[in-house]
C-alpha cells in the first residue's frame, strides 16, 4: 500500500523507464532564445523547489548550440550549499544508454555483432550444473536481446538476495551472474516481447567486460568518457570525487543510502555530473569521428520498432519517444533521480539529476525539454505543504486499526510527521491544514479527527477511491 523496499523499488524503476513521454514531443526547429531560457527554467524549477519535492537537483539544457547549466536547492537535507555543474549524482539506469553505447562500441571494433548470442559470450558450465544455452528452443538470446529488452530474463535475477536491502545489488558478484546466467532459461522466446530488465542490460555491460578482459568501469573509462571528456563519469569515487557527491534523499527528504554495483554495474551503476551528461548528449546530436562516433550512431538507430500492445521503439539502451526523433533515459537508485533527452533535428537536450528519489523528476525534465524546443509550458502547479507546530503533530502520536492485524503507527521523527503501516517503512506525511495531510511516495491522503478538547481518537486514510477510518488503538495523553 505504502512504499516500497529499497529490492522492491529496483523492480519498480524498470516500469518507469517505459512510462514516460505517453504523448509525442512537438519540436520545432528553432531553439528557444537564450534569455527566455534562462528565465524560464527557474520558473519551471521552482516549485520543485519551494514545494520539498526534491532537496536539490541540477539542470543542464542545449538549444541550438547554446548550453545553460544550472543549480537548485541544496546538496543535503542539512546544507545550505548548492549544487552546480559539477555536483555528482548516481544516475541509476540512465547508465543502460551508455552500455548501449558501449554494445554499439564492441560491434564497430568487431569484437562482437548484434547477432552474438551470450551463450558465446559465457564460460562452459561447471560440471553438475547442466547449462540451459540461453535459449528457448532453438531462438538463443542474442546481445541485440539484451540491448532491446527483448531476452525474456526477468526484471531482476532470482537469486539477488541482498545482505543489506538498503544497498541491494553491491554483494552481486560476478560469479553469482555468471552461474544464474549458466542455468537461466527465458520466460519467453527472445525477440518476441519487450520487458524492461534490470537483469539483461547488467548482464551486457558483464559481458562486454569480460570478453575485454577488464571491469566495465575500465571499459566505460575506456571507450566511452575517456574519449568524451566525461572526466567525473565514474563507478569508484576517488577521494576527491567524494566531495563532490550530493548527498542521496528518499522522495520524503530523508536521508538515504548510496548504492554500489559490482556485475550488474551497466544497468545503473554509474555516477556522473550534468556537465558531464552534456558532453555525452552534445555527442549524441553531432558525432564525433572515429569509433566513438560510429558506436553512437549505431546505438541510436532504432533496433525495434513497438509490437503490439508496447508503447516506444527502441534503440541499443535508448526509449525513442513516439516523435520518432527523441531519445530518453530516466533512472532512479535509493536517495536520487536522473533524466535525459536529447533530439537531433531540433538540436535540443536536456539532463536533470537530483538527490531525492522521486519520479517526479521525469515531469521537470520533460517541461524543460519542451521549453528549450520551443513550447509554452505552465510551471507545475503542487498541492501547497502548510507549517505545522510539533505541538499539533504530538495529537496523532499513536497506533490507528484499520483492520485486526493492519495498523497505522503515527510517530514524529525529527520534526516530521510519519506513517508506518504494518509490514511496510515508515513514510513521510504532508500538511494541507492542520488536520489534513498528503503522502508524496503514493496518492493517498489523511485526515485526523480532532475532538473539542484538540484529542484524536481516529483517522481516515483515502487511497485508490477507498475510505478507510481507522480508530485509535491506544490512549491519547491526557
């Protein structure tokens, strides 16, 4: 009902990566004038900002050969500085177009092609555990597979049952990869239907790796960031790059962890900065010569055209909006959210990164990219949070049954007002009024009944068109 474990959000970001930019871009070709830009992205930032929907973020946007980099907010929850061009963000998966890139890379090199399968890209089985090849029938899983999400691996790896939940793939190794991968059989034959997974790029980015006898940072460092310039576009963070790293937010504006990648690093593992994603993108609209070139061309090409009942085409790693023209990635790990699209005929790109993880992150990206090519947009319009004294929060302090054996325990924590229901992490809950509240991780909202004498004895949760009271099931302080 609430929010979800740091494992369960991992299966949800696969769904917000095909969720996006329902309705195609309009882009007209000439970019928005430089002054008006400037103007208009604080406008639209904003109420990000002013409404605690993320703790920071940074902007950065290309219009027809003009760039305006920009930042909001702060770098933690309990720092006034703010972050810039610079400031490093994990980007999640926005990382599965840089792998892309990087499969595009391998296939130029003639290393690989698209048609490589990854049983040729795997070690023999070890004896006792009979090998699946990959397969389903005589259809392998081919590297095009994995670049598309079209393998018919899961979301996730069955076996991915992390130590530590708050940082849940940095103990998947590659030896646990490549012995799930011995034995794992597609759900479906591959290239029938697309199913984003988390599992099959991650895999890729092992696999390109691997054949190069090297670690997929040293491949990205190699092939990719090293040649762009993207000089703070890292996995291990120096001591120096530390510094430089925003600190990571859930979508309450509390504290996170950050999380570590080992096998399954090219699904979203890389950390990165907006100057930098601004190299990539400025790249992604003009090419440079030589491989890295090549690559990128390859990778933007669309590789699969939508099947019935999905939604977007698809590049090697790239969502193609249905304009046909934009390519977009967004991503999101435990404390932050990253978003990119970029356009060639308009010459248009934007990246948002932010340290707070919220999908609403993807909206603010979207609206710049809109204005940046050209359309009149509104500034997000957020149901307003009001100051509630800590006095009025101690009123609802208590345990509320909603049925026997599902509670809601109300508690203060550090001045704000939380919801844990059974089972399920505490959330954060938002004023309207003194008696009204609203999540911002799920749309439902709360209402405390407040006798004459100021006590609550009940509240009342709507969520998904239900109204559910709920008495109080211990005594109120007198």
């Amino acid at each position: 009902m609430f929010a979800q474990s740091a494992v369960a959000a991992t299966n949800g970001l696969a769904r917000l990566s095909l969720a996006l930019l329902g309705m195609a871009v309009a882009v007209p070709t000439a970019g928005a004038a430089e002054s008006a830009l400037v103007d208009n992205v604080e406008r639209l930032v904003s109420p990000y900002i002013e409404n605690q929907v993320v703790v920071g973020l940074t902007v950065g946007i290309l219009a027809d050969d003009r760039q305006q980099v920009a930042g909001f907010g702060r770098l933690a929850i309990d720092q006034d500085r703010r972050p810039d061009g610079d400031t490093l963000y994990e980007i999640g998966s926005v990382t599965k177009a840089l792998t892309g890139i990087l499969l595009g890379d391998a296939v130029v090199r003639g290393e690989v092609t698209l048609q490589t399968s990854m049983r040729e890209m795997l070690p023999e089985a070890p004896p006792g555990l009979p090998p699946s090849g990959l397969a389903k029938g005589d259809q392998p899983i081919r590297l095009l597979h994995l670049a598309t999400h079209t393998s018919g691996l899961p979301r996730l790896p069955d076996d991915l049952n992390p130590a530590d939940p708050a940082n849940p793939y940095a103990d998947y190794s590659g030896d646990r990869l490549e012995r799930f991968l011995q034995s794992a059989e597609p759900r479906q034959v591959p290239g029938d239907q697309t199913e984003y997974s988390n599992l099959g790029m991650g895999a890729l980015g092992y696999l390109l790796a691997r054949r190069g006898n090297r670690s997929y940072e040293q491949l990205l460092a190699e092939r990719l960031s090293g040649p762009l310039g993207m000089r703070s576009t890292v996995i291990t963070l120096s001591d120096v790059l530390r510094q430089r790293l925003a600190s990571p937010h859930s979508a309450d504006g509390l504290p996170e962890r950050n999380w570590d990648f080992q096998a399954l690093a090219g699904a979203g593992g890389v950390r990165s900065s907006v100057n930098d994603m601004l190299r990539m993108l400025a790249a992604q609209i003009e090419p440079p010569e030589g491989p890295i070139g090549e690559a990128i061309e390859l990778a933007w090409q669309v590789h699969r055209q939508p099947q019935a009942g999905e939604d977007f085409a698809l590049g090697l790693g790239w969502h193609v909006a249905k304009d046909g023209q934009t390519r977009w990635h967004n991503g999101q790990s435990g404390g932050y959210h990253a978003m990119v699209l970029v356009n060639r005929a308009s010459r248009v790109a934007v990246v948002v990164l932010a340290n707070s993880a919220t999908p609403e992150v993807d909206r603010l990206a979207e609206d710049l990219f809109r204005m940046a090519s050209g359309v009149s947009v509104e500034p997000r319009v957020f149901t307003p949070v009001m100051e509630v004294s800590e006095e009025v929060m101690r009123r609802y302090v208590g345990r509320y049954s909603v049925v026997p054996g599902f509670d809601l325990q109300v508690t203060i924590d550090k001045g704000r007002l939380m919801v844990r229901a059974t089972g399920q992490p505490a959330a954060r809950i938002y004023p309207k009024s003194d008696v009204e509240w609203f999540y911002k991780v799920v749309d439902a909202q709360v209402t405390f009944q407040v006798d004459e004498r100021g006590e609550c004895h009940e509240l009342t949760l709507h969520q998904n068109g239900r109204v559910l009271p709920a008495r109080r099931v211990d005594q109120p302080e007198q």
